[in-house]
C-alpha cells in the first residue's frame, strides 16, 4: 500500500500537467446599435387655391415665368386674356413654352383693343408690361376668391368658359383722385382642379373699358 501512494501521486501530477488553462479569446466589447427610427412617408398637402395664387402672382411680380409653369395644367396650358371676356382666340401656352418668353422678340397678336378693335400686336414682354402686371398685384389692394371686384362694361365669362373653375382677384380701385376710379386695374388667376391640386388655366386682366 505504501509503494503504491507514490505511484499514485505520480500519475496525478502528470494528469495535472497534462491539462492546460484555456484563456478564452478576447472579444471586442459588443455595441450595441443605435434603435434605429422607422421612417414615417409624410404626406403632401396640396396647396390651397389662395395659396397657390400667392405663390404664382409673387412669381409673376418677379417675371419667374419657369416658376409659373410648374402650376400651370400640362394638358390645357396657360391662356392670356387682355380683359375680361376670355375667347378662343386668345393665346395659350403650354408649361415648356412658357420659361422663354420674356427672352422672345417674336411679336404675337393676343387679341383686340377695347375701343379701337385694333389688333394686339406685343412682344411678350411688352404685352406683360401693358396686359399683366399694370400694377404691383403681389401687394394687392383686395384680393378675393371667386369673386369680381373690378366692375366694368366687359363681360366676366370666366364661369362659362371654365366650367367648376375657381379664380382668385388681385385688384385696385383707382391711382389718380382726377380718375375717380375709372383707373382701376384686375389681374385674375383662373384655376381648374384635378385631383385635389389646382392648375392655373388663364391669366386675365381687367380694367375700365368703353
């Protein structure tokens, strides 16, 4: 038994030099990712029509015919009428003609003058000048939707010719004292809508007219 105890303790300590401690591999600390934010598609609410007009007349103030086109219907295009009665005849523009005009020297006829029935014979420059911004509609005296503020002799068809159309007014009651209101001036942004969202059609002035 006592031969035995060495061998014993012998056979153990191989046993135990044998065995190695295994030092686990380090790892790089685990982040944790950021909670990520799911994202939320947020809706586009189309502009009112009064809202689209402020947009477009502060365009038109600024001769930005590139912005204008963006709101004008792509199908129908934009009509410039010289004064109230809108005709067939008047010129109408599509979005992608409209972003030149103000470079073109190209003299058009845009209708008749009121008295004479003379031809309106402008380039598009000068035809803005005498027949689209005649007074700084962008600071309006009265604006109003749907609704005619300048009162002259001239028909007011817009309703007609634009079925379910919507128009909003910028408008002026006079300049001079000596005038006693006949110098009153209108502009007019016609709209129709398709799908919520209103497209400006026409572009009309207004003023006294024999």
């Amino acid at each position: 038994m006592k031969e035995f105890i060495p061998l014993l303790i012998i056979i153990l300590s191989m046993i135990v030099s044998a065995c190695t401690v295994q030092t686990p591999t380090e790892q790089p600390p685990y982040e944790t990712p950021e909670p990520t934010t799911p994202t939320t598609a947020v809706p586009t609410v189309p502009l009112t029509t009064l809202q689209t007009a402020e947009v477009i007349i502060q365009a038109i103030a600024e001769k930005d015919m590139t912005s204008v086109a963006n709101f004008v219907h792509p199908g129908r295009g934009l009509r410039f009428s010289p004064y109230a009665t809108i005709r067939d005849d008047h010129l109408v523009f599509k979005p992608a003609d409209l972003t030149g005009l103000f470079d073109s020297e190209e003299v058009l006829i845009w209708g008749n003058y009121d008295g004479s029935g003379d031809p309106i014979t402008l380039t598009f420059a000068e035809y803005y000048d005498e027949f689209v911004y005649t007074a700084d509609f962008a600071n309006p005296e009265t604006v109003a939707l749907n609704m005619r503020i300048g009162q002259g002799n001239t028909l007011n068809n817009i309703q007609d010719f634009y079925p379910d159309s919507d128009f909003v007014e910028y408008h002026f009651s006079g300049f001079e004292e000596q005038y006693d209101g006949m110098d009153w001036q209108s502009l007019r942004l016609v709209f129709v809508e398709e799908d919520g969202v209103p497209y400006l059609v026409a572009i009309v002035h207004d003023q006294w007219t024999i």
